[in-house]
C-alpha cells in the first residue's frame, strides 16, 4: 500500500494581520512534506512547484489520508460532525493522533491504541473509522475553535 505522506501548517494566523478597515486577514494553510523545526516555526515544503514555507509548528497537522462525505481530505487538528442519512448524530469531535484507549468487544475492556481517533468532551475517544460514510469536515482547531462541542452539565 502506497500512502502519501502530507502536512498542512499555517504561515499566517487568523486576524493576525488586518485590513486598513481593522477586518482580520483570514489564515493562510500549505501542504506538503515537513522539516520539523525546534522553535516555534517548521518549515513545509512542496514539489510542484518545489517551494518552502516557514510555519507555525503548533499548526502542523498531519492528513489521515481519509476523506470526509464531501470529498474533503481530513487532517490532525480538524473538526468533524457525525452524518448519517443527512442527519447530524453526535456534537462536534476533534481528529487527533497518538494513543487512546479503545473499546475492545471481544476482550470486553479498553485497550490502547495509536493512530487517529476523534474526541470530544464528554465522551470516550474513538477511532477515526470510515470517514467517507459519516464525517463532515465543519472547521478546525486554528480557526475555528468555538465550534468544539462542550458537555452538558
């Protein structure tokens, strides 16, 4: 199996820069391999044509190589709603990478795992799964923090 490996990161913040009228410059996302940087900027690369991008390392984010219900490429970083028959069943979850624990039914105990999961307050991280027959890409973390859910009380 043959994968491609891709990052995104932002070389500009949301409202970091804004308009002589004081609006907020949207951000600005490249795609592309990584050069991981020690401090508070990476450098992301592309091939066609070969460029290079210092970004905000705490941006990065890494495509899970899925796609959402809409053609969508999901990243690391990226807020989903769960679809299914156009309705929406579960509130906003964020896609992630790196241990969680997972529900086994033939063990019938959590056991970890690593690789993309979603989570969401309030309930247990799941696997990222089939993307392509639930998720909605609605937002991201960078720009859109707001819409993450928050547990009822």
């Amino acid at each position: 199996m043959s994968r491609a490996i891709k990052f995104r990161g932002q070389t500009r913040r949301k409202g970091e820069k804004v308009k002589l009228d004081g609006t907020p410059v949207e951000c600005n996302w490249v795609y592309g391999g990584i050069f991981l940087g020690q401090g508070d900027f990476s450098i992301i690369y592309s091939y066609e044509p070969i460029e290079k991008y210092p970004v905000y390392t705490d941006t990065v984010g890494q495509s899970t190589g899925k796609y959402d219900i809409s053609g969508k490429e999901i990243f690391e970083g990226d807020i989903i709603e769960s679809h299914l028959g156009g309705q929406v069943l579960a509130g906003n979850m964020v896609v992630k990478f790196g241990k969680y624990q997972a529900y086994c039914p033939v063990d019938k105990q959590d056991m970890d795992s690593v690789g993309f999961y979603v989570s969401a307050p309030g309930v247990p991280n799941m696997p990222l799964g089939p993307t392509e027959d639930y998720a909605k890409v609605i937002g991201n973390i960078f720009e859109d923090p707001d819409l993450i859910s928050k547990p009822e009380i």
